[in-house]
C-alpha cells in the first residue's frame, strides 16, 4: 500500500485516476493521460499484495466500480486506435497485424512499446 493509505482511500483514488483517464481520453490531453496512467501504476504496485480476502463489502464495491471504468476506458481506447488505423488506411499506410511477441513483419513488439501493463 501507499504509505499511510487504506485499502477503500487506494481504491478510492484507482476510481479519480480511472476518471482523469476518461477526460483525457475525451480531449485527448495526453499530459492530463500521462499523469492518470503513471497514478494508475503507482496504484496498481500499491494494490498487488493484496489479496480478495482483504476485500470487505466496501471495497469490493469499489473494485467493481474501477473495472467498470476500466473497462470503459480500454473501449475508448481502442476506438480511438481504430479511428486512427482507419485514417492511415484511407492514406494507403498497410495495417500491420501482430502475433504475441511478434508483428508481422518480423520485429519484436517489445521494440515498439517496452514497457505495456494490462489496464
């Protein structure tokens, strides 16, 4: 946990940094993005030992309201990439496909993006 922090003020702040990540996905802000995901991080580092038995009604609440959010977040996420690919397309830009680990033209996705967290 963060210093000091409950588990509900943890989940708490994982349901803002889940909401500053929909704003700046809305106004495509990616500094108000960047400072949600790097939150997002720092709480998900926080959250990683604890277990579902630590879970009372309260925070298992809130749990399912940040997957929620989450879960509203990646959509958007991949709406807004799938606009993107659309436009590059229309340009005549080939669509890459990607295999785990590997792309399609053979590099490493890792060359890409070294660093991706499941969100």
């Amino acid at each position: 946990m963060i210093a000091g922090e409950t588990l509900a003020g943890n989940m708490r702040k994982m349901i803002a940094a889940l909401e500053n990540e929909r704003q700046a996905l809305a106004t495509l802000d990616l500094d108000l993005l960047t400072g949600a995901v790097r939150q997002k991080e720092a709480l998900c580092d926080a959250l990683e030992p604890v277990g579902t038995d630590a879970l009372d009604p309260e925070t298992r609440t809130l749990a399912a309201t940040a997957r929620q959010l989450n879960d509203v977040n990646r959509r958007v996420r991949n709406l807004l990439a799938a606009n993107v690919a659309a436009r590059l397309e229309a340009l005549g830009v080939p669509q890459q496909t990607y295999r785990a680990g590997r792309l399609a033209n053979g590099t490493n996705g890792a060359q890409i993006a070294p660093r991706i967290r499941a969100s």
